[in-house]
C-alpha cells in the first residue's frame, strides 16, 4: 500500500474520442479498459456525464455504467457523476435501483450539480443555470427514494429502488463539501489550491448518517507513469491540448497524438491555457509518482484516490495505468 491512510485506488474514464475515430469506438474502449482496470486490481471504474461535445462519448453514464457492469465481475462501477439538475431524482434512484439490482454490492451513485455548458443544451435538456442551487433540495428527495422517506411526492415508490443502498458520493462543486457534509455522504474532489480547505470545511461539518458513519474523502488527480519523466509528461499533453482549445473555441475537440501537440507553434494565450490544464496534475517515473502522490494523501488525509488519464495512444494509456497499479502494491 503506497499510504497508509489510503483504502484504494480508483479509476475515472470520460470516454474521450480520438482524432480519426468515433464516439462509438470510444465507449467500446470504455468498456474493455473497465475489463483491464479489473484484470489490474483496481477498486472502482467509473464513467462520466457530458452532453453535446464533440470530444467526448459519455453522455448517458448509468447505460454505460450498466455495460461496464456487465463485462466485469468484481470491480465497483459507478458514475462521476451523474448531473443531478439535469434530472429529476425519481427517474436516477429508478436507474440506480436497476443497477443495484443487477450488480449487487457492486454500484457506486457519483453525483454532481453541474448542469448543460451552454444555453442551447441547458434549453435541450429542459433545465436553467439556476437548477444548480437546488442541488441539495434534489439529493434529499432522491436518498429518499431509497430509504422509503422522500416528503416531495407523497405516495411515489421507486421501484426497484425502494429498501436498496449504492454506495453514493457527492462531487465536491461550488457548494457540493458542505452538501456532502450536511448529508453525510463521501466526497469527491479534485486535487487543486481549494482541496485543502474544501477538505477541512468537509470534515468539520460532517453529520454522520445512514449512508455513512464517518467522513470519506476520495481526491480526483491525473497521473501518468512512464518509464521517464519525459515520457510520462508526454502522455497528459493531448488531453491537455484538448482542454485548452476547449478555452478558446468553446468546444472539446477529439484527441490528437502528443507528438503533434508537442510540434505545435502555440501562441502565448494558448501555452498560457495548456500550461493551465497541465496544474496540478502528476507524472513521472514509478518511484517519482509514488512521492507526489503520497505527499497529497498526506495532505488531505484522503480516504481513496481516483485516478484519471486520457491520451491518444490507448496502448501507452494501459502502460502507465499498469505501471501505476506496480507502484500502488510494491
């Protein structure tokens, strides 16, 4: 165990397109990746919500959720998350229900406020910017469908998820530390300058409940191994490149190689942006990464990594995620 405060390792995959494939490739790649997360030891493999944008796959993640589910047999699978103002609470404890019923003691419930990233798919799905301050409002109603007590809709049942327990998390967005405290449920964040305080506020205003008895803190970060430094830093560049194009033309464009990002004559906006999505991230050698991530467990006291990291080259993406699961039992 690389720390001793850590219970696991996860992982979370967006399926992200690559340049000269498709989106249905992508959750094809989902699926078979979650096999050799399982075939390499780790705890959970979760998938991820995003409508309307052109790099990447996952926009129904209790689906996929349910095909990953379906091609392992003993990995937790879960979401990170499902964008809870995007729906209403009944219609998620019914798909979760399912889910739990399929795959007992299996089911992680990742849930998140955030909502459409543009007015025209906010106007799709039905929902405003303004959803988002009834996060807390919705997690209420949809833990009762579980537990039998939701007061907003007298007499609707949840079924199958009446009496069933996934294991729910809250991401840790804007408000979502002191909502996961207030609820008594575990937290997601990211790795950053605000995990720090995000993480205290969390565990000084943490109500144990029927979900969970005591804190738990799961930090989100992006590792990538290699067999040098260098290597390794190559593979964070084309999700990085992604990300900063996503800043300047507003869309999340498919992956491209990293030899092609590291060819590229940038101006001094978009080094600026790459440079920006490259923070806080970590990459190195075996030994390097073993360092950096044991010195933000020490400073967060965190429960569980989840572990994220896309590239181009789906091979060399195996090769650190193996070289990384090497690290966490030597």
């Amino acid at each position: 165990m690389l720390h001793a405060y850590v219970t696991a390792y996860s992982i979370l995959d967006r399926s992200l397109v690559r340049q000269g494939s498709t989106p249905a490739a992508a959750l094809r790649e989902t699926v078979r990746f979650a096999r050799q997360a399982e075939e390499l030891g780790y705890h959970r493999f979760w998938v991820s919500e995003h409508h309307s944008v052109p790099g990447v796959a996952g926009s129904a993640p209790t689906v996929l959720a349910a095909a990953v589910a379906a091609a392992t047999s003993r990995i937790r699978v879960g979401t990170g998350g499902v964008m809870l103002p995007n729906h209403q609470p009944l219609v998620v404890a019914e798909q979760f229900g399912v889910l739990e019923s399929l795959y007992p003691g299996r089911v992680d419930m990742g849930l998140g406020r955030s909502v459409g990233f543009t007015g025209g798919i906010r106007r799709a799905l039905g929902h405003g910017k303004d959803d988002a301050d009834g996060f807390g409002d919705r997690l209420d109603e949809l833990l009762g469908y579980f537990t039998g007590t939701q007061a907003a809709h007298p007499g609707v049942h949840a079924l199958p998820a009446e009496g069933l327990r996934p294991q729910v998390f809250v991401l840790a967005m804007g408000s979502g530390a002191e909502i996961a405290a207030a609820h008594g449920l575990p937290m997601v964040i990211g790795a950053g300058a605000r995990m720090v305080d995000a993480v205290a506020r969390y565990r000084a205003g943490f109500r144990p409940s029927g979900w969970a008895a005591r804190p738990y803190v799961v930090i989100a970060v992006n590792v990538a191994v290699g067999a040098t430094r260098a290597e390794a830093a190559m593979l964070q560049l084309p999700e990085a490149w992604a990300t900063a194009l996503s800043r300047t033309s507003g869309a999340f464009p498919p992956l491209v190689p990293a030899e092609e990002v590291a060819r590229l004559e940038m101006g001094t906006r978009e080094r600026a942006y790459l440079e920006e999505s490259l923070k806080g991230q970590i990459h190195g050698t075996g030994p390097e990464v073993a360092v950096a991530l044991g010195s933000l467990v020490e400073a967060s006291g965190a429960d569980e990594v989840l572990v994220t990291m896309n590239t181009y080259d789906l091979d060399r993406r195996l090769d650190s995620y193996r070289r990384l699961a090497a690290v966490l039992t030597g």
